[in-house]
C-alpha cells in the first residue's frame, strides 16, 4: 500500500494519478475529506501533528510520502515542521515502511550557480533554516540505519489546477483573461518551473525503486529560461501581447501590508532577482526520464485548466 500524508495539494495528487493509473492500492491522509471513485483509493482522516492518529493511517505501508503544505506562516512553520517530521521518521521506524518526502529548494539559499543534490545548506531566509534543519534530520536517521528515506526536491512549480503556483497565477490565468502578466524579480534572469505531472511520475518512480533510498533526487524539471522568455512564450500560446509589470522587493513589502501571504514570502525575493538553476540531471540519467517541455506544459494549460475566456 503506498500512503500519501498530506494529500489533496498539487504534488499529492498528481502522484495519486499516478498510482491509480498503474493499480496501486492508495491511501490518502489528511484532516479534510479527498473524494474518489477509485475502488483501490481510500481516505483517512488525521492531523499529521498527532502521531497515534497517522501512524493507525499508515499502519500495512509499503512506502509513505510526505507531500504536506503548511500556512504559509514562519511561526507556524517553526512550530509544526518538526513536530510532523518527527513523526514521520517514527513512522518509519515502527512501520519498517519507505519514506519519500517531497521539498523544496529554500534549504540550499542563494546558489551561485546550478542547484545539485550535493549543494550544501545555506539558507538565506527563515523558512530556508526551518527546510534545511528537517531535511538535515531525516537524512541524519538515514545515515544512522534507523529507516529507509529519501528527498524529493522540486522547483517552483507550475500546472496546478489550484493557482497555487506564481507562475500559473501571475501569468497564464491573466493570459487567459486576457490581462496583463505580471512577473516577481528581475524578468533578465534565469529560473526554472518544475511541471507538477512531472512531479507525480517523479515520485511514482522513486517509490517504485527501492535502490533509490537513502538519497536526495532533484525532480525532472526542463532547463531554466529568462523570465522575459516565459512570459514571450506563454504570450505566443495564448495569441495575445507579451504585456507584464515586474514586481519588485519594495511593491512586495508594500503588498505585504494588507496581505499576509504576501508579507511571509518578501525573504523569498532573492530567487527572483538572481539566476536560479535547478538541475536534475540525475534523476534523468537514472531514468531516461525527459521533463516536459515549457511549450507542451503551458499549451496543454491553456486547453485545460487555464482555458482563454
């Protein structure tokens, strides 16, 4: 049985695709209802902060992911990250079950250069230090021989059905309306968007390859453009003028006196204004695995969940 904490976000539940599609038996967990029709998908209520409740959630595991989303809130972030991390390795050593957690880039900070399994933690914001410091304990166990784990790393994400991606909301759902984009940082430098399809089969495969254990994979994710380039591209694709505004560090902070979500991801501008590489070279190699490219993902965005109106 393959176990999904934190299922119902993005990444859950384009891994749960993936699992439905080749028969797998599906356990999803989390404190709000997930419906599906499948017969082998099942839903468990459970707070991922109480271990007696996600451990009777998992128990008959074969592999479990972490794919959990919190409020995007640096006290919360503080307070829970542990906790639920604590408790997903205490899973896995009273289950015996493999443990495949899905991260983000914050942990490695600003990154001179393109972002490896094998860079080293030097976070550069509050929830980097909070990343590297649960990352840094789960592979500790690892090292120890207590339990089988791995980390899943993606980049910045787009393809979500739920705008809950910048990309995605900033610029091919104002395409689609057909409004003016907008783009966060410096539009000259290079980022990578990580296509959350691509971030289900990448899990998939993992949980699928015991050898995998034990080490970090960076997701398959295509090779970074300008953010002038995705903004040229998507215009092409949605037939209309490449019109944006950038949103700098200071419209940021002044955004982030009337919204909070805003305000909490100001420390993050640093991934805007500077070249941010995200190289899966590995996961590619060891798979034969090519991501979907930025034309494909965004055409098939526009005929589906980002549909011009």
């Amino acid at each position: 049985m393959h176990t999904i904490l934190g299922a119902g976000g993005p990444v859950a539940n384009a891994l749960t695709r993936e699992l439905a599609n080749n028969k797998e038996t599906i356990r999803l967990v989390s404190r709000k209802p997930v419906e599906s029709k499948e017969k082998n998908i099942s839903w468990k209520k459970a707070d991922l902060l109480n271990y007696n409740e996600i451990l009777e959630a998992s128990k008959g595991s074969d592999v479990i992911y972490l794919t959990a989303g919190l409020v995007y809130d640096i006290k919360v972030w503080r307070a829970q990250w542990p906790v639920i991390m604590q408790n997903f390795i205490n899973l896995g050593k009273e289950t015996g079950a493999r443990l495949i957690f899905f991260d983000n880039v914050y942990s490695y900070g600003l990154v001179n250069g393109p972002m490896l399994e094998t860079t080293p933690y030097n976070p550069c914001s509050q929830k980097g230090e909070v990343r590297a410091k649960i990352a840094t304990q789960l592979m500790d166990e690892t090292r120890a021989g207590n339990i089988n784990a791995t980390i899943a790393r993606g980049a910045d994400f787009y393809g979500t059905e739920s705008m809950n991606s910048f990309f995605d909301m900033m610029v091919l759902d104002k395409y689609a309306k057909k409004q003016s984009a907008q783009w966060i940082g410096n539009p000259g430098k290079l980022h990578n968007f990580s296509y959350i399809p691509d971030m289900g089969r990448g899990m998939y495969l993992l949980g699928q390859n015991a050898d995998t254990d034990n080490q970090i994979w960076h997701m398959p994710t295509a090779a970074p453009l300008t953010g002038k380039q995705f903004i040229e591209l998507a215009a092409k694709i949605y037939g209309v003028k490449a019109k944006f505004m950038s949103i700098n560090k200071l419209m940021m902070q002044l955004y982030g006196l009337f919204d909070k979500n805003v305000k909490s991801a100001v420390e993050m501008n640093y991934q805007y204004e500077n070249d941010y590489i995200f190289n899966s070279d590995k996961f590619e190699k060891a798979f034969s695995y090519h991501p979907e490219t930025y034309e494909n993902g965004i055409k098939l965005m526009s005929e589906t969940f980002y549909q011009q109106k």
